[in-house]
C-alpha cells in the first residue's frame, strides 16, 4: 500500500508541477531593452552576430497624427559571414526568432556596402522585424540562416543564440 501511495504522489507530481516549470519557462518574459551574441552552429572562420531586442513605439499609419502603438523589434548584425552560395544553393541571409511551438518571425538581412571592405574576406549582414506584438518570452531563440529567395526556401542556421540570459 505503501509503494503504491509513493507512486501516486510521484504521479500527481508530474502531471501538476512540471507543466507549470514548462509554462513558466515560457512565459517568463525579458528585461527590455536586451542584447545577445549570436555564436556560429559549425566552425565558422570569424563569423559571430549581435542581436537587440527592444520595444519600441511606432505610428499605426504616416500620418502625423496616427495614434502610437507599442511593438517589440529583434534586430540582428551579423559580421564575418562568408557569401551564402559558400554553402550550396542560397543567395542571401535572413533573421529568424522562434518562440518553440508558438511562432516564429523571418526577415531578410541586406549585405553592408563597407567603405574599406576586409581583403580576408567575410561581410557584415544586418536587419530587423519591428511588428512584433507579443512579449518575447526567454526561451525564445534569435538565428541567422541561409535561404534561397527565389524558392522561399530557409536553409540551416549559422549564428544562433536564446534569450535565456534576459529574463526578469
């Protein structure tokens, strides 16, 4: 009787209290503003990122008398990435953040014309998304990844990071 007690306790433990450790993990949302280093996935010659998550407040239209609403922006630099084709068939970079199982946001990273370009090679990518109305919980994660843009088609990652360092 004993054992069989010790076993609905454990039971009941696990079906109550881990999904509430789960839920909260998700729910824990960040310390605005926040910043990261994107590491590379595979070794990478230089190549690392930053990204900035921040609100910010922006008009619902260009008119000058719109109304203000508040949004969350995941910004990403990412320097050092050597050209996309390096990789097989992709054309470019893209941001992507990913709250697992929720949603996820894909932007596009533009190449930055430098003045006095590196003769070793590698080229800094940068982009942001600032439509995001939900608060970005700390499990959420923060790539740079490959993608072919005239199939729509994201590639692997290259740079990624979680914003587990962020929470309140």
């Amino acid at each position: 009787m004993k054992h069989i007690i010790k076993n609905l306790v454990f039971i009941l433990f696990l079906i109550f209290l881990l999904p509430g450790t789960i839920h909260a993990q998700t729910t824990t949302v960040i310390s605005y503003p926040c910043s990261l280093v994107l590491y590379p996935v595979k070794d990478t010659s230089n190549a690392l990122g930053t990204a900035l998550i921040a609100k910010v407040k922006k008009p619902f239209t260009n008119t000058p008398q719109s109304p203000v609403r508040e949004r969350q922006s995941v910004g990403i630099y990412a320097d050092w990435l050597p050209l996309p084709s390096s990789y097989g068939d992709y054309d470019q970079y893209e941001g992507f953040a990913q709250v697992p199982d929720v949603i996820s946001w894909r932007f596009k990273l533009v190449p930055v014309k430098e003045a006095a370009p590196s003769w070793f090679g590698g080229t800094p990518w940068v982009g942001k998304f600032d439509e995001i109305s939900l608060e970005i919980p700390v499990n959420t994660r923060v790539e740079v990844r490959l993608s072919n843009s005239k199939r729509d088609k994201l590639g692997p990652v290259v740079l990624q990071n979680s914003l587990q360092g962020c929470g309140k």
